[in-house]
C-alpha cells in the first residue's frame, strides 16, 4: 500500500494536469472550466456563439441590382412638324408651311369668348384644367382665344401695327406664320369675372397665379415667362399657355427649364430674322 505522502503526490500531480483521480474515476476539471468560463463570457455578451458569416459570393448574390431610370425621350415628336404637340415656332422658327392649318380641331367644352376651336386633345386638358381651378380652389376660368389661322392672324398683326407701330407690335404680337395660336394648342385663359384679361396683372390675381403653379398637370406651359422675354421674344404674358403634353410638361416643371427653346437648345430672340 502507498503511503500517505505518496498518496498526497498523486492528487497534486492530477490537479496540475487538470485530473482528479478518486476511486479509480477520472473528472476532466479542465475541460469543464473551460466550459464554465465559456458559459459565464455568454451569459455576459448575450452571444452563445458567433454569428455566422456570409461568403463573399452570397452577399453579392443577395444585393439586388439597380434597375437604371430611363431618361427622357427628347425626340419622341418632332419640333418642326406643324402637327406635332411638340413644334415650336417663334419669332426665328416659322411653321412649315407658313400657312399650315393644324389636324383634328374641335370646339372646346369650356367658356370661349370668342368660340375659338382647339385641337383634340388641348380640348380634352382644358376640360380637366378648368374643373380642377373650379373644385380645387373655387375659381371660375374662361377660354379667351384658341386657334387662329394665318389669314386671321395677318389681321391681328396688321391691327397692332396701325395702332401701335411696327416695333411695338412685335413685342407683344407674332407675324403671321410664327404664331402658336396658328398651331391650334395654344390658349389665352381669363378670370371668368374679365379680371386683368390679357393683362400683366392677371399674374397676380387667383386665377393667375393658380394656373402658373398648376397648368403642368394638364400638359400646359406658361410660354412667355416674366424672366424670359431675351429667350422667347415676346413680353410677358401669363394668361398665354401652350399644350405639350403631360409628359413633356413634366418634364419641364421637374428640371426646372421654363421654355421650350432652352429645353430643346434652339433659337429664339426678339427679332425677326432679316
């Protein structure tokens, strides 16, 4: 039989080694330490094990792909063709032919104080235009002019420049065959009371500046702005709108571009050219 001191040895020898020899059986002390310390540092970060980490291959595979936005269609329509919603004419872009009598006029089912006919589709959007400013904002609009044929508009012409002279009257009126009246889609709105009818102060009354803020939606552009008598030629007036469409028109009212000769980089100008 060993002896006590021997006896003594062998357990400190096992607890050194992490063992612990009683009766013949062996208890892994270090192997369930470790397992304690284990236990402890979980119960302190909340974290049993790491989290997993994706490869590389499925973090890509689970990043959708950006679907790019498409741009606008700049060349959708035609700027010269006279039947196209999109032509522009000016005092530098007459239309071709200079006497083009626009497709598909109608009569408007809106106020007309002078029973002027538009196109389909500017009949259409004045409709919807002038029961928003009714239902929206209580206002009361009346169509004041609409389409005007060449012979027509040699006779408003010819009128401004008896009254006015020449130099006047090209300020505030187009020559015949560089009208948007001629083209069917350009309209003269007024207060349904006359109010500042085709007056600068008509910018300022309700109906003004509702339809400045709002026409977009309908597909309307306020054609001679305030600041952009240089670009388009004419002074301003804010009762005079030209259909576009709806798309163009918001196109126009997002970018932030307020005429049609900057948006498609053509010219414009306060004289005639000759």
């Amino acid at each position: 039989m060993a002896s006590r001191r021997t006896r003594v040895g062998a357990v400190v020898a096992a607890l050194t080694a992490g063992l612990l020899v009683v009766g013949g059986g062996v208890w892994a002390i270090a192997a369930a330490a470790t397992r304690n310390a284990d236990a402890v540092e979980a119960r302190s970060t909340g974290t049993a094990h790491p989290a997993p980490v994706s490869s590389p291959s499925t973090a890509l595979a689970a990043t959708p792909t950006p679907v790019p936005t498409p741009s606008f269609d700049r060349g959708a329509y035609s700027i010269d063709d006279p039947a196209s919603i999109w032509v522009v004419v000016n005092k530098s872009r007459a239309l071709n032919p200079v006497d083009a009598v626009p497709p598909d006029l109608v009569q408007p089912p809106v106020p007309n104080i002078n029973g002027q006919p538009v196109r389909k589709a500017v009949s259409d959007a004045l409709a919807a235009l002038f029961a928003a400013a009714k239902s929206e904002a209580g206002l009361d609009l009346t169509l004041q002019s609409g389409y005007r044929s060449y012979d027509t508009q040699v006779s408003v012409y010819d009128e401004d420049v008896a009254a006015n002279g020449q130099v006047y009257a090209d300020t505030d009126t187009a020559r015949p065959g560089h009208s948007e009246h001629q083209t069917g889609l350009a309209v003269d709105i007024s207060a349904a009371s006359g109010r500042c009818s085709l007056d600068a102060c008509f910018g300022q009354t309700d109906e003004g500046r509702w339809l400045a803020a709002n026409a977009w939606r309908f597909g309307f552009l306020l054609r001679y702005p305030q600041d952009k008598v240089a670009v388009t030629g004419f002074t301003y007036e804010p009762w005079h709108f030209r259909y576009v469409g709806v798309p163009l028109a918001t196109e126009l009212h997002e970018t932030g571009v307020t005429t049609l000769e900057e948006y498609f980089g053509v010219p414009g100008g306060e004289s005639y050219p000759g």
